[in-house]
C-alpha cells in the first residue's frame, strides 16, 4: 500500500556508498577537485565515473564530460572574493547533452533530485546540454560575488 504523498523513490534509483563517501572527502578533506558520477542502468544505481586531483582546472574537468552521455557531477570552485578572501563553492552539475539518448536523459532527470539530496553540501546547481552552459565564466556568474 502507497501513502499518498510518500515518495516512491522517485526512480528507485540506488547510490552507490562510495558516492557518498568520495563527496565527503572532496567537501571536508579537499582531497579531489571534482567528481563525475554515472549511472549504470543494468545494475540501478549510481557510482563514481571519475575524480580529479585537487590541482586539476576547470578545463581538464569540462574535458572529462563525455560529448553523447549524461553526468552528474560535484566541482569545488575556489575564488576570490572583491575583498580578497579566499573561498570556495560547491557545484553540482548536470550534464545531459543534446545529443545523449532520450531514454538516458529521462532517468538521469528523474533521479537527480534523489541523488543531490544524497551529497549534502552542494551550494549551487547547474543544468548543462552543451558546454557553454558550463563555461568557466558561467560558474564564476554564479558564485554571487
């Protein structure tokens, strides 16, 4: 029996633990730049496509976004505010490029929320279909200097 207004779990989407386990490390730790996730289809949940070193830029993780296929992503942004502080944001984005399958860009949509809500200390979403939804002055737009 359902309970009207309990969450079915939107697409019954697993997260993997290492997900969760490798945000944490990028939030507290600053071990990784960004982490990319996927999702594998036959087995119903989440994991971690790939991380970058805390050295790596923007550029390098742009590039690690597959040009057909549908991400998530975290990304730790370091700026300088007009004060001359050092900080840093954390973007969650998702990228669902035009060109992926339909069928793709339905479950990475439908599960996305479920997803986020997983990974708590995310500061600012993105929505990306190509990359200049992306572009480096796009993020620096919305850290809301």
């Amino acid at each position: 029996m359902r309970v009207c207004g309990q969450a079915n779990s939107a697409s019954g989407m697993h997260v993997n633990d290492e997900c969760k386990l490798k945000f944490l490390e990028l939030k507290a730790k600053r071990n990784y730049r960004f982490i990319v996730f996927k999702i594998d289809e036959k087995a119903q949940q989440v994991k971690i496509d790939m991380v970058g070193n805390p050295e790596e830029t923007y550029e390098s993780f742009t590039k690690c976004m597959p040009e057909n296929e549908c991400r998530y992503a975290v990304y730790d942004f370091d700026f300088t505010t007009p004060e001359n502080c050092q900080k840093s944001k954390i973007f969650f984005i998702a990228w669902s490029p035009d060109t992926s399958r339909v069928r793709s860009k339905m479950l990475y949509a439908s599960s996305k929320d479920r997803f986020k809500r997983e990974l708590d200390g995310i500061q600012v979403e993105l929505q990306a279909t190509d990359p200049s939804e992306m572009s480096l002055d796009i993020i620096k737009g919305r850290v809301n200097l």
